[in-house]
C-alpha cells in the first residue's frame, strides 16, 4: 500500500533521528522520490535540523539551565514508569 502525503511528513522527524524501522524508512524514501511537496518538507526539516545540530556545537548553555533541564527530562522518565 502507498504511504499518503501525511503519512511521510508524520514520518520525517522518527526518519531524520533513525528512529524508523528499515520498512517504514524504505516506504518515506520511496515516497520522497515519487513526491516533489514531500520532498521540499524533507529538505526543510533537515535543514532545520542541521541548522540546530551546528548552533549547538557553536553554543554553550549556562550549567544551571542544562541542570534543570536534567531534572525536567529525569521526572518525566519516572513519571512514565
């Protein structure tokens, strides 16, 4: 069955951080080829991503924000176990 335009954008963040399993990335690359407006939000979302991954190298966040931001994501992790 052809994977719908919605379907491939639902899908591009899990398929730019390798989350996909090899069928599910399989089916968006085969979309990504045969769709020239899913094709254009690939390359935005990766370009965002790219972006974000090079301000992050380049950008030091203060100690005290990054401890609370540990704290946010370790609650979060208990509170779904």
């Amino acid at each position: 069955m052809a994977m719908t335009c919605q379907e491939c954008v639902d899908k591009l963040q899990p398929y730019l951080d390798r989350e996909l399993s090899d069928g599910e990335r399989q089916a968006v690359e085969y979309h990504l080829t045969s769709c020239g407006h899913c094709a254009d939000s690939f390359r935005f979302e990766a370009g965002v991503l790219s972006v974000v991954g090079r301000c992050g190298r380049s950008t030091a966040a203060p100690e005290d924000f990054k401890a609370r931001i540990r704290v946010v994501v370790q609650t979060a992790i208990v509170q779904r176990d």
